[in-house]
C-alpha cells in the first residue's frame, strides 16, 4: 500500500512548534516581524501573499503585507527593501516573484539583507547552502519544507538514488544541495536532458516540478520509489493538481505526496519557521 505523505497535517505541527517558539521569543521582548512585498496583481500572487500574512498573523507574527503598483520603479522598490533593512521590528523581508519587466530580480534578491533574506534566495545564502559549514543561513522555504517531510515520515536520504526534475532556482537547484548535504547521490533532470527514463527508472526518490499536470507516470517510476510532487497546475475544471498522475503512480510508488495537501502547506509553515529562526539568530 502506498503511503500518502499528508503535508498539511505535518504543516499543522511544525505550526505548533513554531508557536511555541512564538512565545518564548514574547517571554524575551521579541516578536517575530514579517515584511511580504506583493508588486502589481497577479491573481496567484495576491492569494500567495495573502496566505502568508494571514498565517503569520495567526502564529502572533508582526505582519507587513506591503502593496506596490505593477508601475513600481526598480528605485522604489529597492528604497522599500532598504527601509525594511533598516527596521529593527522586522526579521524577514521577501519580496514575491514574479516581478514585472522593468524589475532587475537580481538587483531585489542582493538588496534584502542576507540576515532578514527568509527565502534564501540571496547569494550569499545560497553561498553558505553550498559550502554546508554548520553556520547558520535561510534556504529556499519549498525546498526546506521537501526535506522537513521526509525526516518526518523517517525517509532517509543518505546514500539513496535521488532524482529532481526541474533544476529552478526556487526549488530544483537549493534542493539539489541540500539532498547532497545529507549524502544523497543526486541526478537533476531538465528539458535538455537525454536517458532521463534510464536514470528516472533507477531512482529511489523522484522530485518533480516542472508545471506540467500529468507529467509522471507509474510506468516512469521504479517499484516502490517516493514521489514527491511540487507542481500546482489547474486542470481543466479549475482544480488544483500536481505534476504527478497521482492515481497512476500511487499504484507503483512506496510513498507519495498529493496535490492539495502535500508540498503546498509545507511551503509556508516553513516560511513561518524560518522567519523565527531569523528573529532568534538575529538576538543571539
Ligand atoms: N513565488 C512563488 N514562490 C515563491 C517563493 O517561494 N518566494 C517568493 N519570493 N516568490 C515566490
């Protein structure tokens, strides 16, 4: 029998946790500041955001949803970064992507402080994801959240055949580090790659998003291997669905994550975690 791998369930529990870590935090004077900073109206993005500042409300956060017109200049932008470097109340700034044309991504990522950088996405961050040198840094939360699952559901990683199709810098590339931080022998696989069945076909952990509903199927898949699936796609009825054929591969696969309810709810408990790993590194 396959196992679901229930996210939101475990994403209520890392909620709890980082509650607790809410209070001890108050008991010392410091509450946990969030800054989410939403440009223009992408319908994904508002609901993203708002998701984020509700939840961070929820867990007795100081919350900031800050909204800018798609018109926002890249000086603007970056001054608001900057005031929020600045802000003493404030323990984690990201900015959510995408960002409009006129938007140097790059230039937003390096302005965010690497100490308040709650996505990871900052270069020195992801610097110090490579060189895993014990020293504190935020990562990518989807990623984090990916690895928070599957040591809970105790699936070991160490010496296992990994293979993450999507090499994105949000989650295929951070998770590809940290996968080979805990001794995983990883494969990446993209559009360009060739004898991806071979090694898909060997894996004992496949991790897919890519954005393509009903991209992997059971016969893709080795006997008994884990999926795990980031896609969020809409089908054709408006649902939400993964990148994986979930039914298909649940009949071949050791252990699966759905879509709702897997990945997804991860992603911002993680955020959450993350922002008061930030508060209490920064009064260390
Ligand atoms: N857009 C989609 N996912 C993310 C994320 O994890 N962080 C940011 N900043 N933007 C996103």
């Amino acid at each position: 029998m396959v196992k679901i791998l229930n996210g939101k369930k475990l994403a209520q529990q890392l909620n709890e946790h980082t509650a607790q870590r809410v209070a001890n935090l108050k008991a010392k004077g410091i509450v946990p500041g969030l800054a989410v900073v939403l440009v223009g109206e992408d319908p994904a993005s508002m609901i993203y955001t708002r998701n984020k500042a509700r939840q961070a409300d929820k867990l007795g956060f100081k919350s900031i949803l800050k909204k800018m017109p798609s018109t926002v200049t890249q000086d603007e932008l970056l001054a608001t970064i900057r005031q929020l470097n600045a802000d003493p109340c404030i323990h984690g700034i990201l900015v959510q992507e995408p960002l409009p044309d006129q938007i140097n991504q790059s230039a937003v990522i390096e302005t965010i402080s690497p100490e308040k950088d709650v996505d990871g996405f900052n270069p020195i961050n992801v610097g110090k994801l490579y060189a895993n040198d014990g020293r504190h840094f935020p990562v990518a939360c989807t990623p984090r959240g990916v690895m928070t699952m599957l040591e809970q559901y105790q699936i070991p990683v160490a010496g296992k055949d990994v293979v993450i199709i999507g090499r994105s810098r949000l989650v295929g590339k951070p998770l590809q580090a940290l996968m080979i931080n805990q001794n995983a022998t990883v494969t990446m696989l993209h559009h360009a790659s060739t004898d991806a069945e071979y090694y898909l076909k060997h894996a004992d952990i496949v991790v897919v998003g890519i954005g393509k509903a009903n991209f992997l199927h059971a016969s893709d898949i080795k006997n008994g291997a884990v999926v795990i699936d980031v896609g969020i796609n809409r089908d054709e009825q408006g649902h939400l669905v993964g990148d994986v054929d979930f039914d298909d591969v649940s009949s071949v696969a050791s252990a699966i994550t759905p879509v709702p309810g897997g990945v997804g709810p991860m992603t911002i408990a993680t955020l959450m975690q993350q922002t008061v790993d930030l508060a209490e590194w920064s009064n260390q």
